[in-house]
C-alpha cells in the first residue's frame, strides 16, 4: 500500500512538472507572437493537466497527492523558465552609456556582429556616448561580457522590444549570417 501511494504521488509530481512546464513555454510563446507554435504546446499541456487533475481528484482523501500536485506546480513553473532561458527566443535591445567617448566601441561591438547604432551623448560629468545594441537573447550575456571587457564603467539598460521592423541587421540574422 506504502509503495502505491509513493509512485502515486511521483507520478502526480512528475506530471504537474511537465504539466506547468508546457504551460509557461506556451505563455513565453503566446506573449512572442508564436500563436500556431503555442496553440499546438496548449494542446498536449491540456492533455497532461485532465491526467495529473484526474488522478488528484479520484485521490483526493490522500493529502499527499495535493501536496504532490502543488510542489509539482512550484518546480514546473521553475523548469518551464529554465527551458525558456535556454531557448532565448527573440532579441534584446541594450543601451549602453559610455563612461567616456569612444569612437572604436561601435565599430569594435558591429565587427563581433552586433547591430549597432551610436550618438554624442552628455551626462553630470561631461561627454558620453549612447549606444543602442541589438542582439538575439541568446547572446545577451555574451555582449554584457564585451561591453564590460570594453568599458568596465559603462552604464547598461535592457529591454525586449515588442516590435522590430526594417533595418538590415535584423534581415542578416534571420538569413543566418551574423554570429555564426
């Protein structure tokens, strides 16, 4: 008996991980605009949610399979991140405040492929450079790394961008030809 009611509750954990894990990949997707990729995650995600809610529900006088249910939930929702962290889908748009001016910095990032665009900026103590840096996520630590080798004192912001249209970096990437 001891030994049905553990693989019950492993198998009521393993479920709601995999459960939750879908359902936060499908947000992350749904919130990117992949709407016919996240429709077809929603799909297996609501079969696996009906199997791990069922089997709590025809057990539900044994305390352990709620409490299965809800550590799964909490380490689903942990995995699910960390599955998006890997994936890094889409792009980061960084700016960067020099702590001086720098000509060679937007020539030094564009030569390891980032898509850069520069201006003469002024701060409290004198002349800077602005920079707007766009980049996969996936290389987003990558470049805080360089920015940081480049100028140690740089100030750094960084955001996703919800639209990006034009412009020929963007164009490059998609074809391959950037950070290869």
């Amino acid at each position: 008996m001891l030994q049905n009611g553990l693989v019950m509750v492993l198998i009521i954990l393993v479920i709601n991980i995999v459960y939750v894990s879908f359902f936060t990949i499908r947000m992350i997707l749904t919130l990117k605009g992949q709407r016919y990729f996240a429709a077809f995650i929603s799909m297996i995600e609501v079969v696996i949610y009906v199997i791990g809610l069922g089997l709590v529900l025809d057990n539900l006088n044994q305390i352990q399979n709620l409490i299965a249910y809800a550590v799964g939930y909490g380490i689903g929702v942990i995995v699910g991140m960390k599955i998006e962290e890997k994936l890094a889908l889409g792009y980061i748009t960084v700016n960067v405040i020099t702590k001086e001016y720098d000509r060679d910095l937007p020539r030094l990032l564009r030569e390891k492929g980032y898509g850069v665009t520069s201006w003469a900026a002024n701060g409290l103590e004198g002349d800077r450079m602005a920079l707007q840096i766009l980049t996969p996520r996936k290389y987003e630590l990558k470049l805080y790394a360089t920015i940081k080798e480049l100028d140690p004192k740089a100030f750094i912001i960084a955001y996703e961008p919800k639209t990006i249209y034009g412009g020929f970096w963007v164009k490059s990437v998609k074809k391959g030809r950037l950070f290869s």
